[in-house]
C-alpha cells in the first residue's frame, strides 16, 4: 500500500488550515522566539537583564546582520552554549556572503524540523494535490555537500535537510544521498543517470540551470528512445533560488509543450519562507505562516535609515518593495534577510521576489531591481527564440574626453545557440524594454544625459560554468550573481575570455 499519498493528503489540509489563521500563528512563534531569545547571551548583551516580554522584545531588539552575529557563531562552533541558542548547534546552513567569505547560520535540530522539513513537506504536498500519481513513481533530488569539522556539519541546507527527511518519503528520492551528498556534481549527475534506468522519475527539483544541465546532458548521452521514456514520465518540476523566467521556453522546448507542473519554493540558507501553493500564481509565493519564522518587513527605501519603521504582517501594503526581517527559534533575531519583496495579495499573504538589496542596481539613480532584469531577458528570450544560460549585469563608468563622466549598464549573456542578433541590437532592444519597465531608467537615459545605451557582451557556451569551476563553487546550489553592483565579478569573467 502507498501511505505516502494520504500522509501528503494530511499535510496539505494542515498547510490550508494554517492558512486561514496568520495572525494566530505568527503570534504564536513570537512568543516562542522571544522565550528562546530570552535564555541567551545576546539579549543579555543587548541590555535585557531578564524573561523578556514581547513588546519589549519588539521595542527594544535592533535590526541586526550577520556581521552583528558572526564572533557568537564563531565561539557556538567551537561548543560554547548560551550564546544565541541556550543548546548546541550541531547545523550549520554555508552561503556566500556579500563581502566574499561564507556565512555559517546556525540551525537546530528542531528548527531544520519545523522549518526547513515541514516546508518541504507543505511542498510535496502541492505536488501531492495538483499531481495526483506523483508518489507512483521516483523525484530527483540533487543536495548539496556536507562536511564535518569538529563536532558541527557544514554546508548546504539542502544536504542538512536530506539527513532529516522523514523515513515514510526518504524512499521516494530516485539517488541515494547517502552516497552522494560529497560527491562531484559529476559525481552526481551519474548517479542520477544509474538511477533513470531502474527508476520510474517522475519529478526534478532544484536550481533550474542545474536542472537543465541534467536534462542536456541526458538528452545528449542517450538514445531517442530512452530520452522520450525518461522526458515523458516527467509531470513536475520543484524548483526555487532564481526565477525560472528566463528558462521556462527551453524547458517547454525539452518536455515538448507537456502539462509540466512547475511549482516554485522559497527556500534559503535561513529558512524555508514560501511556496507556490497554485501552478497558476507564476511567480508569487504563499508565505510559509507556520515555519516558526516569525516576519517583519521595512520599506526598501527606508532600510538604511538609523531607525527605520518596522512592520508587522498585519500592516503591510500590496505591490511595495519591502525588505525581509526574521526571528526564529534558531538564533537569528531581528535579521535582515537582504531578499527584497511585494506582496502580491494579503488574503492569503502571497509575495514576489524582487532581488536583493546588494542586487539592486542603483549606480546612476535609476532603481533596476533583479525582477525587472529578469523580465529582459524573458523578452529577450521570446525575441530571440533562443534561450539564454546565464547572465550578469553591473554598472560601467565611462570618461569622456572632455572630463565628463557617464555610466551605463553592461550584461554579460551567455546564449543557448547561435542568435541572429549582434550586440549593439540586442542592446537596443534591452534598453527600450528597460525603459518600458522602469520609469527611473526611463529618466535617467533620457538625451544621454546621466546614462547611456548599455553594452551587450554575448559570451562563449560554457563561460559562466569555468568561472564558478575556478571558484570552486560547481555545485547544485551554485548560482551566478544576477546584479552586482560593483565590477569584480564582470571584471573576473572577461580575465576568463
């Protein structure tokens, strides 16, 4: 017998029942951060000399970052307790920070299994709804490395959320992680292989260019045969880290105009945030309202204030970008999370993710948000018929021989094929989609005045992918920076060309 459709079946009632009681929730988790934040030594450090209420809590616990965090977490890892957690951590979620050395956030046990798994969970579940034979067959699951160092596990949330899924669903993953998690990508993009000849895949999940780097690489290593059986078994598609946008075509391409559900998750190195809970809300997100994450947001205009006003979820406002703070009961209070949203819709709270606040093209005052560039290269997508790998953009300065200085932007794309396109054109084509877009660009292009025409770098198949081997950064997880706002990544891959 299959228990695993009715364990789904469960899960997906909880998640919509939840749904219908934000605010209870999130008071809930409130209280149960604050309870947790109380026994540590940061609150101490902060000037709270005992239990703490949550008023005060909310009054008196400012924004911080990881810098803020770093020299606790420094002294968890080596065992101290009662620093932001009064237990252990034996968990620690690695990602890339934005001064160039990893962020190591700590993540209990109970966290990774009220947060990180029960998000996943609530996902399987979706897909569990909309395809009803999708726990018939086998879903590839490509985590990320772990490793050990001292008595902690470093690396991935994807590998330190593979140890912890539940046994009733650990047999529906087509590889065996256990034997993979530190593999190469080669590694595993081999075993994924091995297991679509004995296993019937019905699903994929991850970072959508890695997926397509499996999906190529199958297609270009098999009989037409074995690529049909293996591509039409396929009914859906996890996937989360960046916008599918600027892939979907190609995808539609490989699974041939097939019913694919895609269903969309927020899932970060901090926490498990949000998901699609319908195929038809393309890019919007239900937040995850259960996941004890409790959320507050500030204006994006307002985030480098000394005393910005924070926001409750009660008292946010469609279609403003805000920027994302958490509390959990792991040892984050009060983080900015750096993500910048919109709310969609406030019943149910469903966002949309805009970038970043280091993605955020802002060098002439024209306010370019990751969103609006992916929105380019959609169109750019469509215009072209061809599909785009990957892209970058960051701002140019240019002096001119009578002293004057201008700026622009420049995009390093690397195509899918050959384009019957040359630079300067698909820089005018971006340019005017841009000034469609974005009113501020619109200005500021306006007689050349503050910014001229962008520049179009079209790079060799391939690039992108040298520039993350050199890194050492070839990983499931591993993705290219969409906007930078300074040049070294630009600069770094032209030394590469």
């Amino acid at each position: 017998m299959n228990i695993s459709k009715p364990f789904l079946d469960y899960k997906y009632k909880v998640l919509n029942e939840a749904l219908e009681q934000p605010h209870v929730h999130q008071k809930d988790i409130l209280k149960e951060v604050v309870k947790v934040f109380s026994k540590t030594q940061y609150a101490q450090d902060l000037g709270f000399k005992s239990e703490v209420a949550t008023k005060d809590y909310l009054k008196q616990t400012p924004l911080c970052r990881y810098d803020d965090l770093s020299s606790y977490i420094s002294s968890m890892k080596l065992g101290q307790k009662n620093l932001l957690l009064k237990d252990k951590v034996r968990y620690y979620g690695e990602s890339s920070g934005t001064t160039g050395r990893n962020k190591h956030i700590p993540l209990s046990k109970k966290y990774v299994r009220e947060c990180l798994i029960k998000g996943s969970m609530y996902a399987a579940a979706i897909v569990n709804h909309y395809v009803r034979d999708a726990t018939e067959g086998k879903m590839v699951v490509l985590p990320g490395s772990l490793r050990q160092v001292g008595d902690n596990q470093i690396g991935d949330v994807s590998a330190i959320m593979a140890e912890h899924i539940p046994l009733l669903l650990r047999h529906k993953s087509a590889i065996n992680t256990g034997n993979t998690l530190n593999g190469s990508w080669e590694t595993k993009l081999s075993a994924v292989i091995d297991a679509a000849e004995t296993s019937k895949i019905m699903g994929i999940s991850g970072l959508p260019t890695w997926n397509l780097k499996l999906l190529e690489h199958y297609i270009a290593t098999h009989s037409e045969e074995k690529i049909e059986a293996f591509i039409n078994n396929i009914s859906f598609f996890v996937h989360g880290g960046i916008s599918l946008a600027p892939y979907r075509q190609r995808f539609n391409q490989i699974f041939q105009d097939r019913d694919i559900i895609y269903i969309n998750v927020y899932n970060a190195t901090e926490g498990f945030f949000g998901f699609q809970l319908d195929p038809d809300d393309g890019e919007d997100l239900t937040l995850f309202i259960d996941g004890h994450v409790y959320y507050e947001f500030v204006r994006l205009q307002d985030i480098d204030h000394q005393n910005p006003q924070i926001l409750s979820l009660s008292e946010v406002e469609k279609d403003v970008p805000y920027v994302m703070i958490i509390s959990n009961t792991s040892g984050l209070y009060r983080y900015v999370m750096e993500d910048v949203i919109a709310f969609a819709n406030t019943a149910p709270f469903k966002i949309r993710i805009l970038g970043r606040t280091s993605g955020f093209l802002n060098a002439f005052g024209e306010e370019v948000m990751e969103d609006t560039c992916n929105q380019v290269i959609d169109q750019l997508t469509q215009l072209t018929g061809v599909e785009v790998n990957d892209f970058t953009v960051a701002p140019r300065f240019i002096q001119h021989p009578d002293q004057t200085y201008m700026g622009c932007h420049e995009w390093l794309i690397e195509f899918n094929a050959a384009i019957d396109y040359n630079e300067e054109q698909l820089a005018d084509i971006m340019d005017q989609e841009l000034k469609k877009l974005n009113h501020d660009y619109a200005e500021k292009r306006k007689n050349d005045y503050i910014m001229c025409a962008p520049i179009v770098k079209v790079l060799q198949h391939g690039c992108f992918h040298r520039y993350l081997s050199q890194q050492r950064k070839v990983s499931v997880q591993s993705k290219i920076p969409r906007i930078s706002s300074n040049r070294q990544l630009v600069d770094d891959i032209y030394a590469l060309i």
